[in-house]
C-alpha cells in the first residue's frame, strides 16, 4: 500500500473585496477569474452600484470576490450609498485588492515623474484604515508598448504603501492572472470552502435579471441618463411548457424626458434594451426568456433616501454599516 501523501498543502478559503475608482476594471476581473460574466461591466465609469460576491476557486482553494463600487467624490445620496456600499465590502475581508489602471507613458523620463493621480490615492486612503492586507493590481496593461516603464511606476507605488504585492495585469486578455491567483492562494487562511463550488454568485436570479436590464441600458443609451436609471423586478416566472422565464421589470427615470428617451421613437430604444437584456438573461440562465418592460417616472429617486431604498439601494441583508 503506497504511503499516504501528507505534504500536500492545505486548503484555503476567504473573503477577498475588488476595490478602487470607478472604471478601473473591478467588475470586468471578477468576470475573468470567475470565469462567468457575473457582475455588470460597462465602460461607462460608476456602473456597479451595489456590492456583489463572486466565488472564485479550485482544487486548493476557494476566494469569495467581494466587487465594490468605485471609490469617488461623493456628492448625491446615491453616490454617498455607493462609497458606502464599497467600505462594507472591503470591511472584515482576509485580502484586498486595490485596483489602478497602469498609466500610459511614453518614455523613461515620464515613468520616472509619474505619480499616481488623486482618485486613486484617495481610495487607498479610504481602504488602508480598514485593516485588511492590500495587493496592489495595476490593471489594463495590455495597453502599453513599453512594458518596462512600469518599473519605476511599481517603485512609485511601494514607497505610498507596504502591499502585500504588486501585480500587473490585464483581465481581457487573461495576461497576469495567473500570478495574481497565486498571490491571493497564498495569503487566505486554512479553511474549509465558504460556498458550495458550483455557485458562480451571492445575488439571485431576480437580481442579476435587473443588472442585465441595467447593462443595456448603460450600452444604449450616453452621457449621464444612465445614471438616472434604476430598474426594479416585478416578478420572474419559470414557465415550464415551453421552458423559459417570463420576467416583468420597471425601467425607473426622475423626469418625462428621461422617459421619453428610454422609450425612443415609436419605442425602438426600449425594443434594444429589452433584446440586449433578453439575450444577456437567458446566456446567463440557460433558458429563453419573455421580458416585459415598463418605463416610469420616480421624480429624484437619486436624491431621496426613502425612494432609493424602496429600489432596492439599501443597507445589504445580513449587513451593518
């Protein structure tokens, strides 16, 4: 009988929060390790609203991605419930991973000048209070001709911060994750699994149902009329002959022009939204989908506490501040 192997190493497990300023490809890196587009991903900045965990793992062990809104200047109730929502995320995690896009120079002279600007310094600032060990993922690398010019950037960033590491990336293309995967395997605790390992997401389906509404919205339609945007999930049926959902959703604007907009000309914009998001709903659930959609106006739900919480921009279940 061949002796039992006893130097394999243990099994590791925990809470490890994405956190940084809007834009920086927090959601767009949990899609990549999570391998499933779980979270909301736009290039619109401030997309994600509300915390989200993804499950990350394999054989040895098992990361329970906590992705965070972007950390930015809050001025309105809403953007005040979103840097909330991402120092609860961040807050009694085993690992953060602070995100900043690895800037574009040109030469030795600006790599050597660089400094990182004061958005990104101001969400470190906001996260090292919290105590959890922080890796520094500089992402979207693979915009940049000269690699070597993110040596003094590196050199830059550790003399702010003693990180745990720093580790360039770029999720699109998968160039880094290897490394990162290996930083955060080594710095979870011994552990059992948190989450069964088949489950790709916290949220239900009701919920990703609304952010896939949300997502098209944000591709159709510029400028700021996304951000006035909220959409809540009226009900979701799973129809069994034939097999499919069939889901009713609110479209939820502060003003009749913004709603007017939505709509579009003899309703052709809500038709696009309702394709994209039908389309992304059933990539996600395996099954067709119905997708009923109703546009309404909800008069500054963005500035009203009350009315934020009735669309569901409220303190998380089984959450504190």
């Amino acid at each position: 009988m061949a002796a039992l192997d006893t130097s394999a190493s243990p099994f590791r497990a925990g809470m490890v929060a994405l956190c940084g300023r809007p834009n920086v490809g927090k959601s767009t890196l949990l899609n990549a390790l999570v391998g499933s587009e779980v979270a909301v991903a736009s290039r619109l900045p401030q997309t994600t609203r509300q915390r989200l965990l993804g499950i990350w793992g394999g054989d040895a062990f098992q990361a329970v991605l906590v992705d965070t809104p972007g950390i930015h200047r809050a001025r309105s109730p809403l953007n005040r419930y979103m840097v909330d929502e991402a120092l609860r995320g961040a807050t009694g995690v085993d690992l953060v991973l602070m995100l900043a896009e690895a800037p574009i120079l040109e030469d030795a002279e600006a790599a050597a000048a660089w400094t990182p600007g004061e958005g990104a310094r101001a969400a470190l600032d906001a996260v090292i209070p919290l105590g959890a060990p922080i890796v520094l993922v500089l992402t979207k690398v693979d915009r940049l001709r000269h690699r070597e010019l993110l040596l003094p950037v590196i050199s830059t960033w550790s003399a702010i911060h003693p990180f745990e590491a720093i580790v360039p990336i770029a999720a699109t293309t998968g160039e880094g994750l290897e490394t990162l995967r290996e930083v955060v395997q080594g710095r979870l605790p011994e552990g059992e699994a948190l989450y069964d390992p088949e489950t790709l997401s916290d949220r239900d389906l009701r919920w990703h149902a609304g952010e896939r509404v949300r997502e098209a919205i944000f591709a159709l339609l510029s400028d700021e009329l996304p951000y006035s945007c909220a959409v809540t999930i009226e009900s979701f049926r799973e129809q069994r002959r034939p097999a499919k959902d069939v889901i009713r959703a609110i479209v939820h604007v502060e003003r009749e022009s913004q709603k007017a907009m939505v709509i579009g000309k003899g309703g052709q914009t809500i038709r696009e939204i309702s394709m994209r998001a039908r389309q992304a709903i059933a990539e996600l659930t395996g099954r067709p989908c119905d997708l009923f959609l109703t546009v309404k106006v909800t008069r500054n739900w963005t500035r009203d506490p009350e009315l934020m919480a009735r669309l569901g921009y409220h303190q998380p279940v089984g959450g504190e501040s």
